[in-house]
C-alpha cells in the first residue's frame, strides 16, 4: 500500500501513516478498503453555495421572527452578499479574507448595517458547519477574531436615534395631522397613541381587540421581541377604532387595510406622510416612543419598569416580566 510521494511526506510522517494503517489491520479492517471508502465519501459529499445555504437558514427560521425581520435578512443578502459571494461554495466563503471582502467596503459607511451582516455570516456558517458543508473556525466569528482586524461599531460613528418630537410639541403635531384624513393619518394617530411601533399597527387585526375592556392583545408572533402583547387603550385610540369600524368585513380582517384586500399598509407610508407634513429629519413615527417615554417619566408617577412594559421592552427575567405584565395590564384596564 502506498503511502504517498517522498515530495510530500518525510519520514516521521510516513512512519505516523503506516503505524496507523497496522492499526486497522489489527482491527480486522483493509487499510485500502477503507481508505477507497473515505475517498469515495468524499467524493459523493454535498455542496452547497452561500447562495442556497442562506435561503435555507432563513426558511428553517423565519417562522419564528417577523415579516420585517425576515424581509431584511432577504434585503441585506440580496443588496451587500449575494453579488460578491453568492456563487461561492461554503468552504470557500469560511475565510477571513472572503468576509472581510464583504465586510470592510460596508464598515465605515454603513456600519450598523455591516455589523448585522457579520452577525448573520456568522449563523450561516454556523449552520452550514453543524450540517457538514464545511470546517473549521468561523470566519465571520468577532470575539477573539475579526475584532483584532476591525475597529468596534460604536467607536467608528455613534448610533443614530430615530428623530423624535419633544412631547409638548405632540399637541401641535396632532392639529396638523387630524388636517390630514384618510387611512394613513388615522394609522400614525393611533401609532402614536398606543405608543406602539409601525408594524404593530399596520398589521393589527379586529379580533386582536377586546371593547369591552378597552384592551388590544398583540400575538407573540406580531412582536419584537416575540412575546405576546397587551395595550391598555385610551379613548383616542378607541375613537379610532370606532372611526374605522365601518371597514370591517369578512373578507379582510385588517384594521388598517391597503390598497388592495388582504394587504396591510406598506411600509413606508406613514413616513411619507410626516414627511409630506415638513417634518422630514425632524421626527419619525417610530421617534413618538421617545417622546412617549420623556412624557411618562417626566410628567407621570409609574415606575420605570411600568414604562418600559408599555413599550414591550424586555424587564427582568421572562418569569418577572410575564408576572408584571399582566399586574400593569389588568391595573391599567381598571
């Protein structure tokens, strides 16, 4: 049996091989049976591109993140990986240098959108590796790895807050909104008045929402942070639904329906409409939980924890927050 050309090993080497291939023998194995068997492995072993491993990751998870989440998962790929790397099979993409191509264009100029994709390079590979379709250290790994090479996000530029009006600015803001009828207007009012984000309104369903108590309960599956929500609803908020209820059919559940049934709002509109309204850089929709936060803290006596149970944020550990949450709720309601 050979062991391979004196160009490739010395002796010590060839030495380590034969000494395993008694091994096998003693084993009652063929050291050439066995290695026409690796070599036939090998040879048979799936490849899989970037391309398909990433489409794949992202089917196997976005039932469990929502619509927005996995559409810029679609986005980022599609805009900053795919062109670069897409064709690349997975063995070839787990190198620092591959990543780093993809990466560094994007690291001052686009920074946070580059850290996202780091991070998301990382579970690729990651999964990719627990699959067999390649080997060794993760490439897009950051602690003890790519953080030797590239400077920390936050020291590069600081993270830019969305725009948000002071809240004894919200009055004004509301005289020129309600000047503005129509479904989009009616969406950001009642954005801002459950103190809620974009998504969460568009996609609200009638059945989410119990009049009888004045609460509006947001599947888990609809939310952030992926926990089920409940929003105590003030009059403006209900006058809003009540507004709208002439929409209501079987056909289409949405509160605040599109233009074409079925469909929800898009995206973008209500930043359109602010900004149509000259509030372009000044504010945004998402902005009105900062004010609604400053409000609450400056001019209310609920506690911190209150407050950011209000906005769906994460507080203490899940028993805690799932104990507190339904206290604030029901004390709410009453």
């Amino acid at each position: 049996m050979g062991l391979g050309s004196v160009n490739t090993l010395n002796l010590r080497e060839a030495r380590e091989r034969a000494r395993e291939c008694r091994k096998l023998v003693d084993q009652g194995i063929d050291p050439i049976d066995q290695r026409r068997c690796e070599r036939s492995v090998a040879a048979t072993k799936k490849v899989i591109s970037f391309h398909d491993a990433a489409l794949a990751y992202i089917k196997g998870h976005e039932d469990g993140w929502t619509p927005a989440h996995a559409r810029q998962w679609r986005d980022h790929f599609e805009a900053y990986i795919f062109p670069k790397i897409g064709r690349l099979a997975m063995p070839a993409v787990n190198d620092a240098n591959v990543v780093l191509g993809v990466l560094e264009p994007l690291w001052k100029t686009r920074t946070e959108t580059a850290w996202r994709i780091r991070g998301r390079l990382e579970m690729i590979i990651d999964w990719t590796k627990f699959r067999g379709y390649c080997t060794g250290e993760n490439a897009a790994r950051w602690k003890g790895h790519l953080a030797f090479h590239l400077q920390r996000p936050g020291k590069i530029r600081p993270i830019r807050h969305h725009p948000a009006l002071p809240y004894h600015d919200i009055p004004q803001f509301l005289q020129k909104l309600r000047n503005r009828r129509g479904i989009v207007a009616l969406a950001l009012e009642f954005t801002l008045f459950t103190a809620g984000r974009q998504s969460e309104t568009r996609g609200a369903r009638w059945h989410e929402f119990d009049f009888d108590t004045g609460l509006w309960t947001i599947p888990a599956s609809r939310m952030k942070m992926r926990r089920e929500h409940r929003v105590a609803l003030n009059e403006p908020a209900l006058a809003i639904l009540r507004e709208l209820a002439w929409l209501k059919s079987s056909a289409d559940d949405l509160v605040f329906p599109g233009r074409k049934t079925g469909r929800s709002l898009g995206q973008h509109v209500m930043k359109t409409l602010m900004r149509d309204m000259g509030y372009n850089g000044i504010a945004t929709a998402h902005g009105f939980r900062s004010s609604f936060k400053d409000w609450a803290t400056e001019q209310t006596n609920f506690s911190t924890e209150a407050i950011e149970l209000a906005l769906a944020h994460a507080v203490g550990n899940k028993v805690e927050a799932a104990y507190r949450r339904g206290v604030f709720s029901k004390s709410a309601a009453s």
